[in-house]
C-alpha cells in the first residue's frame, strides 16, 4: 500500500503549493469535477518510481488554545492516516513561534516527521535551513514548491525507509474494494458479500490472517475483497478514525480491480460522497455503484435517488445504479455480474476501424463547433490503453475541443462498445 504523507504547518507557508508540485500530473483530471471540497485535499504523488498518498491539511491555526484547535480540526483526522508528516515552514521568515508550536504538537503523535523549509529559492540550502534546526524535527531540507526546487530529494527521505513495493496483489479472482462514506452499510455489504461460502482467511496458503485481502468464492467462482479497516477485524477496531479512513479507502481502491461505491438510500448525497467519487474516477477503476438500504422504499424513491446522483455526480452517468438492502440480502447476487461486467468494460479492446467509424458517425451526427472561425477537425482514433479504455483522436485543433463534445464522443463510445460501468477516457492530440 501507498505511504500516506500529510503536510502540516501554518497558513501561508505553501502547503498548498506544495500538494499541488508533489500531484501535478494526477490532480487535474479531479480538480475538474463540479462540486468538490478542498478543505482537505488528497492526491497522488511519484518520485523515483514510488507513489504515494499525499494530504494537504488547510493549515493548523493558532487559536487561544491550539491543542484543542489541533485535535479538533480535520488536521487530526489527516494526522491519524498520517505514516509520515511533513512540516512545512517558511524559509525567508526563520522560525516562528506558532512553528515551535506545532513542532510540539507533532512530535507527540509518535509519526515519522521531516521538516521541510520552503521558499528558499536563491538562497544556499544550508543557509536557508540554518536556523530551523532548533525546532527540533531533525534534519531540514531547503525546498522551493514555486520552482520544484528541492522536491525529488525532501520526498526520498520522505520515503526512506518504507519497504519498496513489492509482493504483487493476489492472482486468483477479481479483486473488490467497497468504498462509501461512513454508516452507509459497507461492514455489512462486505458480510453479505462474504456469505456463507466466505472462506477462512487463515486457511488459504499464502495468506495471513493480517492481509488485507480477503479471498471468497462466490457461483463457484474466485474473488478477492480488499479489507479497509473495519471490515473484517470490526470488532477489534474502536477508533473510528482507522474505521473510516478517507487514505485506507483510497489505499484498498488503488489495489482494486473494481470499486463497489456505497450509498445510502435514506440521505442526499453529500459533499464527501462526490469527494471520493472523484478520487475513484480519478484512478480510472471500474465501478459500480450500490444505493443501500432500500427495504421498505417505493419507486418515488428509487427515482429521487437517480435524480440526486444525476445531479451531484453527472460524471459518474456512465454508472447505474444497484438499489439493495445488505441487512436483508436483497438483491446483493446481481452485483456480481455488474462488477464482472465493469472490469471487462474496463479492459475491452476497440479495434480501430471500429473505432473510426463510430468516430466518424458521431461528428456526422453532431460536429465539434468552430473555434476562432475554423473548424476542429479530428481524424482519426485509436485506443491508447485500458483499465480504464483510453482512446486517442488526432486531428486539426482537436486540442480545443469543448469538454461537452469530449463527453458526447466518450458516451457514443460506450454505447457502441457496450461499455458498462467503466470511464472512457479520450485525449485530442494535435496533427496526424
Ligand atoms: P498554504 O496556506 O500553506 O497552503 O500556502 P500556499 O500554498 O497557499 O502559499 C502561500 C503563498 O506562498 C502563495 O502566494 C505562494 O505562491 C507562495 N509560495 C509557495 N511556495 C513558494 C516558494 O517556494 N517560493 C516563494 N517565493 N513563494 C512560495
Ligand atoms: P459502514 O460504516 O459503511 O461500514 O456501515 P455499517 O455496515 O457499519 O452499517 C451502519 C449502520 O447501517 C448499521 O447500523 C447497520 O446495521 C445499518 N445498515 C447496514 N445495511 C443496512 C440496510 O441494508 N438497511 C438498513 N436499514 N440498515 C442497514
């Protein structure tokens, strides 16, 4: 599983800028989602071949009592994901007491710690560093966000120390992580899903009792569900923190083939719904999504649902959804075949003059608009990759084409290929 890294500091010490160096090139496609927080960010970041889970916490503020503000604030829920912290301060300031502050605060949470002192572009690293070594964090490293100074080297030792990514996950079985907010019923689903034919951890060879991958067999055939906390070891686990893990989520995603996203029928989709949603769309896994609780709900509800989810997620439209009770078993078997269908959709292959021709139908049918008084022009397609299916469109000043007709031209895609519960993700590159 990914490091979880979380950044920490006080306002203004680019913490922010800092996030946005470390996931660029991953970031952009969730930063275009309608409707997404960003009081706590999450994103992915890589340096020598390692990724790992970056959170950028808004800040630590200095308040009449900053240890309650601290525990308080979502910092602490970010902090209890943490594997390591990053403390960012500002280099053309020199120490601060709310620095000392918080170093204070940090080195009780018994976590990994590295300080990182930024906006030090122009200035010799050890001179830019010199006078943080009293905060007593350990070794300072000299970064500049604004110019990727010092980047690569402060995320090293970031990483030092973290296994290199290794075993592989498991053959033998799809691999499903059940994602949701908190109390929409996932403990529950897993158990249902699970059933009768759950087969004991333990006894399989190869696998402990501490993996995170539970493997079941389900119609006689194998799957794997990824354990985030509280799925299996429920009733060992009191922190409701580790139990609803917004980094455990992401971490059990990131290893699935395909994501079971979980909702309640009983309340409106809310913001940390969209949130995860983004971030799952994002890693570009197939998906389905289950409404929970359903029992006793009348079809005026199961059209509310589909209105809200409509509305909050429209760029999850390529999803239907499953309306189930994990309490009483309802309707849980046909998510088998949903899933199995969203991970074969994931990994189709589109022939290209198949490709081109549903290219062709659709900008006879709508053609992309003008731009600046020409006309964009694609010309060809081809598919780019998999998991999710990627398609490449060529052409004149397909670069400019409007998202509306990328999204008209992904949803002719999946039509013509029957594509169910998988993004389609099209780039435009410019020329033949
Ligand atoms: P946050 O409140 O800690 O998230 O801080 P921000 O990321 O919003 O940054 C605060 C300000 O510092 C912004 O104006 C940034 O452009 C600036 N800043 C961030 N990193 C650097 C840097 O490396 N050098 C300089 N000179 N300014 C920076
Ligand atoms: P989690 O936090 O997402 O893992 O949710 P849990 O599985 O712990 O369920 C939260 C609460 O919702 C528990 O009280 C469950 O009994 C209840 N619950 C789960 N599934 C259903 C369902 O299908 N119908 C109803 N009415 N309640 C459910």
């Amino acid at each position: 599983m990914k490091p979880v890294v979380v950044l920490v500091g006080r306002p203004n010490v680019g913490k922010s800028t800092l996030f946005n160096a470390l996931t660029r090139s991953r970031q952009a496609l969730v930063a275009d989602l309608p409707g997404l927080t960003r009081d706590r960010q999450y994103g992915e970041g890589r340096v020598g071949g390692r990724s790992y889970l970056v959170v950028d916490t808004g800040g630590i503020v200095r308040d009449h009592d900053p240890l309650a503000t601290l525990v308080a604030s979502q910092t602490r829920l970010a902090l209890a994901e943490a594997d390591v912290v990053v403390c960012v301060v500002d280099g053309r300031d020199g120490p601060n007491p709310d620095d000392f502050l918080i170093a204070d605060q940090i080195r009780t949470l018994n976590r990994r710690i590295c300080l990182a002192v930024n906006k030090t572009e122009g200035v010799e690293p050890e001179v830019a560093v010199a006078e943080f070594h009293a905060l007593g964090l350990g070794r300072p490293y000299a970064i500049a966000a604004t110019h990727n100074r010092g980047l690569d080297e402060l995320m090293t030792a970031v990483l030092a120390g973290f296994p290199a990514p290794t075993a592989e996950a498991p053959t033998g079985g799809m691999r499903i992580a059940l994602a949701g907010r908190p109390n929409v019923g996932k403990s529950t689903l897993a158990n249902a899903l699970l059933g009768e034919e759950r087969v004991v951890v333990s006894d399989r060879p190869g696998t402990t009792r501490d993996s995170i991958y539970i493997p079941f067999t389900r119609d006689g055939k194998d799957y794997i569900l990824i354990d985030t906390a509280g799925v299996r070891r429920r009733s060992h686990i009191t922190d409701p923190l580790e139990r609803h893990s917004v980094a455990k989520t992401l971490q059990a995603v990131d290893e699935a083939q395909v994501v079971l996203l979980v909702f309640d029928a009983r309340e409106e989709v809310s913001e940390q719904d969209v949130t995860l949603a983004g971030h799952i769309l994002a890693q570009g896994r197939s998906l389905v999504l289950a409404v929970n609780k359903w029992e006793g709900l009348d079809s005026a509800r199961r059209d509310w649902i589909r209105r809200e989810l409509a509305r909050r997620l429209p760029f999850l439209s390529f999803a239907s959804p499953h309306f189930i009770s994990a309490l009483e078993g309802l309707h849980i078997g046909p998510l088998f075949p949903a899933m199995e269908r969203a991970y074969r959709s994931g990994g189709r292959i589109l022939p290209t003059p198949e490709l081109n021709r549903v290219l062709r139908e659709a900008i006879a049918a709508t053609a992309p608009p003008m731009v600046r008084g020409r006309r964009i022009k694609p010309k060809f397609a081809h598919q780019g990759g998999k998991y999710p299916p990627r398609v490449i469109v060529h052409g004149n000043l397909v670069a400019e084409t409007p998202d509306a007709w990328r999204r008209y031209l992904a949803q002719r895609i999946r039509e013509h290929f029957r594509l169910e519960g998988t993004p389609v993700e099209i780039e435009f590159r410019e020329g033949d």
